[in-house]
C-alpha cells in the first residue's frame, strides 16, 4: 500500500516511473511501472493450438493461465531465440493480465511527463510508439501496448442493443452530440471514435493532456461555451507531455473550464486510480475498453444534460 500511495503521488504531480527493458534488437525500452504487477523469469511455457504468431504460450501460475507475447515479434523487430533465456514482464491491462517477453530488466527511473515526448511525425503509421524520452543520452522508446494486444485479442466494440435503443431516444436532445477524447494511443483513440459513431455521437481526438487543455483555452479565448461545444471530456491517464491527472486538475482549477465534465479512461485499474480521481476533481473513471461501460458512462451523463432542458 506504501508503493501504491507513493506512485499514486508521483501521478498527481505529473510525474511517472518507467520500468527500462530491451529486446534482443539491443534498443532500450520502456513501460510505466503502474502497469507492472511482477516481473518472473520465463517459466515452462505449453503452446496452445491456432495461437497467434506472436503468443509464444500460455504459463500455468498461481494467479491462474498466463499468455506470453513474444514483444520482439509483436514490433515486428525480429523473433526470440531462446525463450528461457528471458525474462517477464507480467501487466494488467484491460482487466486482463498479460506476459511480455523481454532480453533484458534495465532498471526503473522517477521521469517528468513533460520529458516524455510524442514520436517525430516522419515515421509513419506502422509503428508500435506512443511517445519516446531519452535517460541518460540514451534513446527510450515507448510501446503502444494497446496496438500490441489489439492485433492478438482484439477488444469488443459492439455495445448491446438496448444501450443503442437508449441513446436514440435522446436524438432530439439538443446537447452538444460531439465528445472530446484525448489519449496518446491510436488504437484506443479510435475504439472510442468507433464506439461513439455506434451511437450518432461525433469525436475531437487529440494525442495528450497539454493539446487538450490549449484547446479547450482557445475556445474559451474565443467567446465559446465549452457546455455548447462538447458533450464531455473522456480522458486517458498515460500521455506524454502532461498526463490526465495533471490536465483534469487544471480544468477544474480554471473558473472559466472547471464545468465540463471529465472520464478518465484508463487501462491501468487498481485503488490508486478512484483515490486520485477524487483529488484531482474528475467526475468520473472506468477502466478500458469496454463498450458497453464505456456507453453507458456516457449515456448517463448525456441523460443528465438533457432533463433539466425536458423539465
């Protein structure tokens, strides 16, 4: 509870632990520690029938079946060699855990989000970065897990009827039908973008905490209503430049942004979230992705706007 309490600090000061790893392709990696739960080396490993390429087997432990994932592979950097020479990164993510096979445990340094960069532009679509940073001269590069594990085990994005039923009862509703979404990562981005078209609602993306709250100070510099732009904010937690804690504590400090309301979107999960979604002011946090949750998240809130303008 002490590391819990401790790292749930650092994030609320935009700040965050990197766990540093590399692959056999000698690059030098990175992860953010709240995603870590343990790291093993790699154990006896039983390969399952019509698995994905990158899934090199499943680990029976005490927490249950473990799958494995070749990251080498999963980049598209290469293929391991010798699976019993490396080491595992186990994750949760997405209320799932998950193993990550990796060559080599760097060590783990305390960094700034602001020093946590956005790719350069030039390198194209196929890449598997959600941002970069340099520790001690040394070139970080940062994977977009979410890619990663969508390309294995692809999440849900179909939301139940009775969800799309709700919403088009509200077609008439003359709430804003457009959603801010900001996180660094383009496959969740575009879940999202997904999920909302499902239901006729239209979607700002932005890649992190910073862009988003320029935006949102620009229209506010304007002479715009943010209440008569955007329906809601759904955020992520992770961003280079400035994190989701950090932006959503700023909104809600400034007079003139505080009354949008905030989700906090994440696939981190555990106790230190709720406890720094109440400290820095958002209005609400699930963890991601599921459609279904996440619509309803949304529903409730749209419901919530548009009876007072019925009554």
């Amino acid at each position: 509870m002490n590391n819990v309490n401790q790292r749930t600090q650092l994030a609320g000061e935009n700040r965050l632990e990197l766990l540093l790893f590399r692959l056999q392709n000698g690059q030098l990696y990175g992860i953010n520690v709240f995603k870590v739960t343990r790291i093993i080396p790699c154990p006896a490993l039983t390969q399952l029938p019509h698995h994905h390429p990158n899934v090199i087997g499943v680990a029976n432990t005490a927490e249950g079946p473990l799958p494995i994932l070749d990251l080498l592979s999963a980049i598209q950097s290469g293929r391991v060699t010798d699976p019993r020479k490396q080491s595992v990164i186990v994750c949760e993510y997405n209320r799932r855990q998950q193993g990550f096979l990796v060559d080599k445990i760097e060590s783990i340094v305390n960094m700034q989000w602001s020093d946590i960069l956005l790719p350069p532009k030039g390198i194209g679509h196929r890449h598997y970065l959600t941002s970069i940073t340099r520790v001690d001269n040394q070139l970080v590069e940062i994977i977009d897990v979410e890619k990663v594990i969508s390309e294995v085990t692809p999440s849900s994005e179909q939301m139940s009827s009775q969800l799309s039923d709700d919403f088009a009862e509200l077609s008439q509703s003359t709430v804003p039908r457009t959603v801010l979404v900001v996180d660094d990562s383009v496959v969740a981005r575009n879940q999202i973008k997904r999920c909302l078209a499902e239901v006729k609602l239209e979607s700002v993306l932005l890649k992190d905490g910073k862009q988003a709250l320029e935006h949102l100070q620009e229209l506010v510099k304007e002479g715009k209503k943010l209440s008569e732009e955007y329906l809601m904010v759904i955020s992520d937690i992770e961003m280079p430049e400035m994190d989701g804690y950090t932006f959503t504590r700023k909104v809600k400090e400034d007079p003139s942004l505080k009354d949008i309301y905030i989700l906090l979107h994440t696939s981190l999960s555990g106790v230190f979230n709720k406890s720094m979604v109440t400290r820095v002011g958002a209005d609400n946090f699930i963890a991601k992705f599921d459609a279904d949750d996440l619509a309803q998240a949304v529903l409730d809130h749209f419901r919530k706007r548009t009876l007072p303008a019925s009554e």
